[in-house]
C-alpha cells in the first residue's frame, strides 16, 4: 500500500509530491480494482488543478470581497478579518481518510455489517471545503462598558451577517447548499429561510468547545465548492489556539483509536487502509519532512511556504473599527 508520506522526503514540490502520488494510487487501484484508491487519485487531481489554475481564485476572491466592502460600510464600529484559504495536502489527506474510517464505522454500529465499495465511494462526493473563507468579527472594547454587553452584541452582529450572506453572494454567482442537518436547537437567531443552510456550532457547540458558523456555496463560475464560516474573535482564539484546537485534535486520535478496537484489523481492507494512512501522518514528524519551500523546527514552528501543512492563504483582509482610537469611548 502507497501512502503520502512515502512522498515527503525527496525534497520536491507539494505540486510534484501530487501529481507523483495521485498517479501511483492510480496505478495501484487499476491494478486492483480498487474503485476507493481511484476515488482517492480523483481527489487529489481536484488539488493539483486548484494549485495549477489559479484564475478562479482571482474571481472568487473578487466576488468575496465584495461582501468585505459592504461589511465595511454597514458596520464601521467593528474591527473583522476576512481570510481565505486552500487546504493544505497533509490536512486534505487526513480529511478524506477521515472520512472513510467514520463511514465505515457508522456503518457497522447501525448494520452489522461493512459497507461496499460504491457505498463508501458515494459518500466521498461530499468533499467541499478544499476552498474556504473565514470571517472573523470583533467589537472593540471602547465601544461597550461591560463584557458582557460586548458578547451579546458580538452575537447580534454574527448573526446579522450570517443572515445577509445568503442572497448577497446569490447576486454574484454562489448557491447555497442546504447543511443537510435537521437541528431540533436551530438558532432563533437565524431567519427561517437561512436556517437549512448554516450548520450552527454557535448554539450547538462541539464537545471540544468550537464554535462557529459554517454555510458551504457551489461558485457557479467557478464550478467549485466553498466553505465560509463566520466567528467572533473569541471564538476564533478558543478554535486555534485554545483548547479546542488542542482537545479536538486529541479527541480525534481517541476516536480514531477506538474506532480500531471495535473494527480489528483484518476484518475490512478499506478501513485498514485509511487508518493506516491517517495515523502515520498524524505520527508524522514535520521537522524531518523535506519538501521544497517548507521548514519545520517541530510541529509548532513551521515556515509552510507551499501550503503543505496549514493551508495557502488566498484572501488576507483586515478591518479595524473606525472608531477603534476614539479616545471618547462612546457606546453604541
């Protein structure tokens, strides 16, 4: 079995390290009949056009920022950032081995038995965050006496945007999709017509404490899809450096783990395949990975020049309150 990090040392390209490994999965799973490996080539190919052909971006990006503008201009008390990023390889790889091992495990628990290649190969078509743009708003403190107050009109904010969003980018060539999700706590925050589109760990936190807005769009010109997810600045902290960053990852691994223990090895080729792939990048050293463009003291301290480990950012706007120096402080 071919694996990604059996790529990772030969000093080449990310975009190399893609179409090299894209290719071999190929190979193998013509010479197996393995319709989850040709899934997985498809994947990557999806990758590698995102990095080859960039012109879309241009026009994405364009349209997005037209929603930067607008927000500029409806709320000049707030402070905000806009970020966009492509998904970075290692990230992508574990996603979609991800994905396999919780199928499959889902599967089994509500079964009793695996699923079939055409099964588990349908579920990887829901694969749509390789692109994705993040808002982050804040309300700076000169503007609230209390921190409480602050919170509370954070949220109404949040919420305010997230209603807007919608036909916003309709008017420039986005669809939303519908989450998909059927949640009995929807926010009441939310307009009844945007409630089937936004999946709100706002109201419905993680158990690792994340919390956000996720709306997922088809660019229609650009024939893609991509995730927008809207945060405050505090909960943007908690999800990369608190303690949902670290929690969830290692919640993760836990789950991972067991998921190994109720599937022994063995039982189902394509589970083990995907677990043996996930967990050798998740034992990954990045300060021994050579890679063009990408240097890694550990696996904190990282220069990812190539979008290998934490992703290519695309869209860097920032947004400081207009009124963020007023010495007067005055409330809103």
């Amino acid at each position: 079995m071919i694996k990604l990090n059996d790529y990772l040392f030969s000093g080449d390209t990310v975009l190399k390290i893609l179409l090299q490994y894209s290719a071999d999965l190929k190979d193998e799973a013509i010479k197996n009949h393995n319709s989850i490996d040709m899934a997985h080539s498809n994947f990557l190919i999806q990758i590698i056009e995102i990095l080859e052909h960039t012109e879309f971006l241009t026009s994405q990006s364009r349209r997005i920022n037209e929603f930067y503008m607008y927000m500029a201009n409806k709320y000049p008390f707030l402070a905000f950032t806009f970020k966009g990023r492509i998904k970075s390889l290692i990230r992508a790889e574990e996603k979609f081995n991800g994905y396999i091992l919780e199928y499959i495990y889902d599967y089994y628990l509500a079964y009793g038995k695996y699923p079939n290649e055409a099964e588990i190969k349908n579920n990887l078509n829901f694969f749509r965050d390789l692109i994705a743009y993040r808002i982050v708003i804040s309300l700076p403190q000169c503007h609230v006496s209390e921190q409480d107050k602050r919170v509370e009109r954070e949220l109404k904010y949040l919420y305010e945007i997230a209603n807007v969003i919608p036909d916003f980018l309709e008017e420039r060539g986005f669809t939303a999709e519908l989450s998909g999700l059927i949640d009995i706590n929807g926010s009441k925050f939310l307009t009844e017509n945007n409630l089937p589109y936004y999946r709100d760990y706002v109201q419905n936190p993680r158990s690792s404490g994340y919390r956000s807005l996720h709306i997922t769009f088809y660019d229609n010109f650009a024939r893609c899809y991509t995730e927008l997810q809207l945060r405050t600045k505090d909960m943007d902290d908690l999800a990369e450096i608190g303690r949902a960053n670290h929690i969830g990852y290692e919640k993760q691994q836990e789950e991972n783990r067991a998921k190994r223990d109720i599937i022994p090895k063995g039982k189902c080729k394509i589970f083990d395949e995907a677990y043996e792939r996930l967990i050798k990048l998740q034992e990954l050293d990045l300060a021994a990975v050579n890679v063009n463009m990408f240097m890694a003291y550990n696996n904190q301290l990282i220069n990812d020049g190539c979008g290998l480990f934490r992703g290519r950012q695309i869209l860097p706007f920032e947004h400081l309150s207009r009124f963020q120096d007023d010495r007067i402080g005055k409330s809103l």
